[in-house]
C-alpha cells in the first residue's frame, strides 16, 4: 500500500540560498531511496508557506528515508534555521485515480 508523507511548513526569512541547496540535495537523495515512488512540491513566495508530499512503496521505505543521515541532519537544520513552523503527516494511500490530458 501507497504510504504518503504530508510536510507542511512555513519558511524564515533568512538563509534562502543554503535552504534552496538542502531543498535540492533532500530530493534528489529521497529519489534514490528504495521504495520512493514520487514527490510534488509547492511554496508561495509572499507568505513563505509550502507543501511537500513525498509517495512511498511501503511503511519501511518511510522509515529508512526519515532515519537517513543526511536526512536526519537536514531535519535538524530545518528546526534551527529554516521553519518557522512545520507539520509532518503520514497517511496509506487507500484510494487514487486522476487524468492526464494528451
């Protein structure tokens, strides 16, 4: 089953440059972690609010990419330095459907 992993976060006003290169190291890091499936990311840049939802295989491959060293000192830089405020949700995805238009 679809695990999907819900961070929500409103950013601080400083240190953009070095949060903007964690931001793209952390994706392309979580795209090679066995299990993950995909990831959408979104921020308004007036109020700094943002939502990442990240797609597993399973509970494991959560698991393994939460305990992921480099990972795990990016969570910590984020709590000194980079949120404001953050919220993290996992939910099992039960049910998907969609439409791509040619």
């Amino acid at each position: 089953m679809t695990v999907a992993v819900v961070f929500t976060s409103r950013r601080t006003e400083h240190h953009d440059e070095e949060y903007a290169a964690m931001a793209e190291r952390m994706e392309t890091l979580a795209r090679q972690q066995p299990g993950f499936l995909d990831m959408v990311s979104v921020r308004d840049p007036v109020t700094r609010q943002g939502i990442t939802v990240a797609y597993f295989a399973d509970e494991q491959s959560v698991l393994a990419w939460r305990e992921h060293p480099e990972h795990a000192e990016a969570q910590r830089r984020g709590i000194a330095d980079f949120y404001e405020e953050y919220h993290v949700s996992v939910a099992h995805v039960d049910r998907e459907y969609g439409r791509t238009s040619p």
